[in-house]
C-alpha cells in the first residue's frame, strides 16, 4: 500500500472553540475510519494540518477539506511518498500552537507562505517529540 504525506495551510473562517470541536469531531471519525492519522496545528489565525496515510485516502479526506468553508486561503504546503508515519496512533492530534509557532502578527505577514515544506515538517516533528504516542 502507498503512504501519502500531505500538509496544508489554511486561515479559520469564524472560528471558535465550538468550530473546532466540529472539526475535531468530523476528523477524528473520519480518520479511523479511512486509516489516516495526522495531526492539526490550530490558532484562530492559522490551521496547519498534516495527513498521512493511504493515498487515496489522504487525497480524499483534503478534497473534502477543500470543500469545507471553515476554512479560507487553503493550500497543500508539502505532498511525500512515506514509509513510516510520524503520527501512527493519532487518528487527529491537536495542539493550539500557542507559544511555539509562528506569532500571529508573523503569520499575517506571511510566514506561512515563506516557510519551506521542509520547515513545516519539521513544525510537525516537533510537535511529535513534543507528545508521547
């Protein structure tokens, strides 16, 4: 089976904690169900999300997120062919990034668009070692 790794960006359109237990809630099942475990970096000015898992699936679930208007400014920051997982028990893992990502004001001037794929992964990988599995 091939693995996808997929990160995007995007900005909250109307956030607020209820939205994001939607989002939560919707992925979480989704997820478990497709075989996808990611995690979702999540501010009232940015969601930062990595997908992993069956290619077909990963390329789904980012199709229907696309389609989801909780989210505006969206783009695939990074897409990679994988081996190994860098979340596998998290069906969606979230963290609010409040003091360890970019700042909101460096976020409006573009530090998402700036960042490297590789930059963004490694955003990730942080996160990782951040948390036990």
């Amino acid at each position: 089976m091939s693995l996808l790794q997929l990160t995007y960006a995007s900005r909250p359109f109307g956030f607020d904690a209820a939205m994001l237990a939607g989002i939560l809630l919707d992925a979480r099942r989704c997820n478990a169900r497709d075989g996808i475990t990611g995690a979702l970096i999540v501010r009232s000015d940015i969601y930062l999300q990595l997908l992993e898992g069956p290619s077909s699936m990963v390329e789904a679930a980012y199709d229907r997120i696309r389609r989801d208007d909780r989210h505006t400014d969206l783009r695939a920051v990074r897409r990679h062919k994988l081996t190994e997982r860098i979340f596998p028990d998290w069906a969606m893992r979230d963290d609010p990034a409040r003091s360890w990502i970019w700042s909101p004001q460096e976020v409006s001037e573009g530090a998402v668009e700036d960042a490297t794929p590789e930059e963004v992964l490694m955003t990730f990988r942080r996160l990782r070692s951040s948390f036990p599995q």
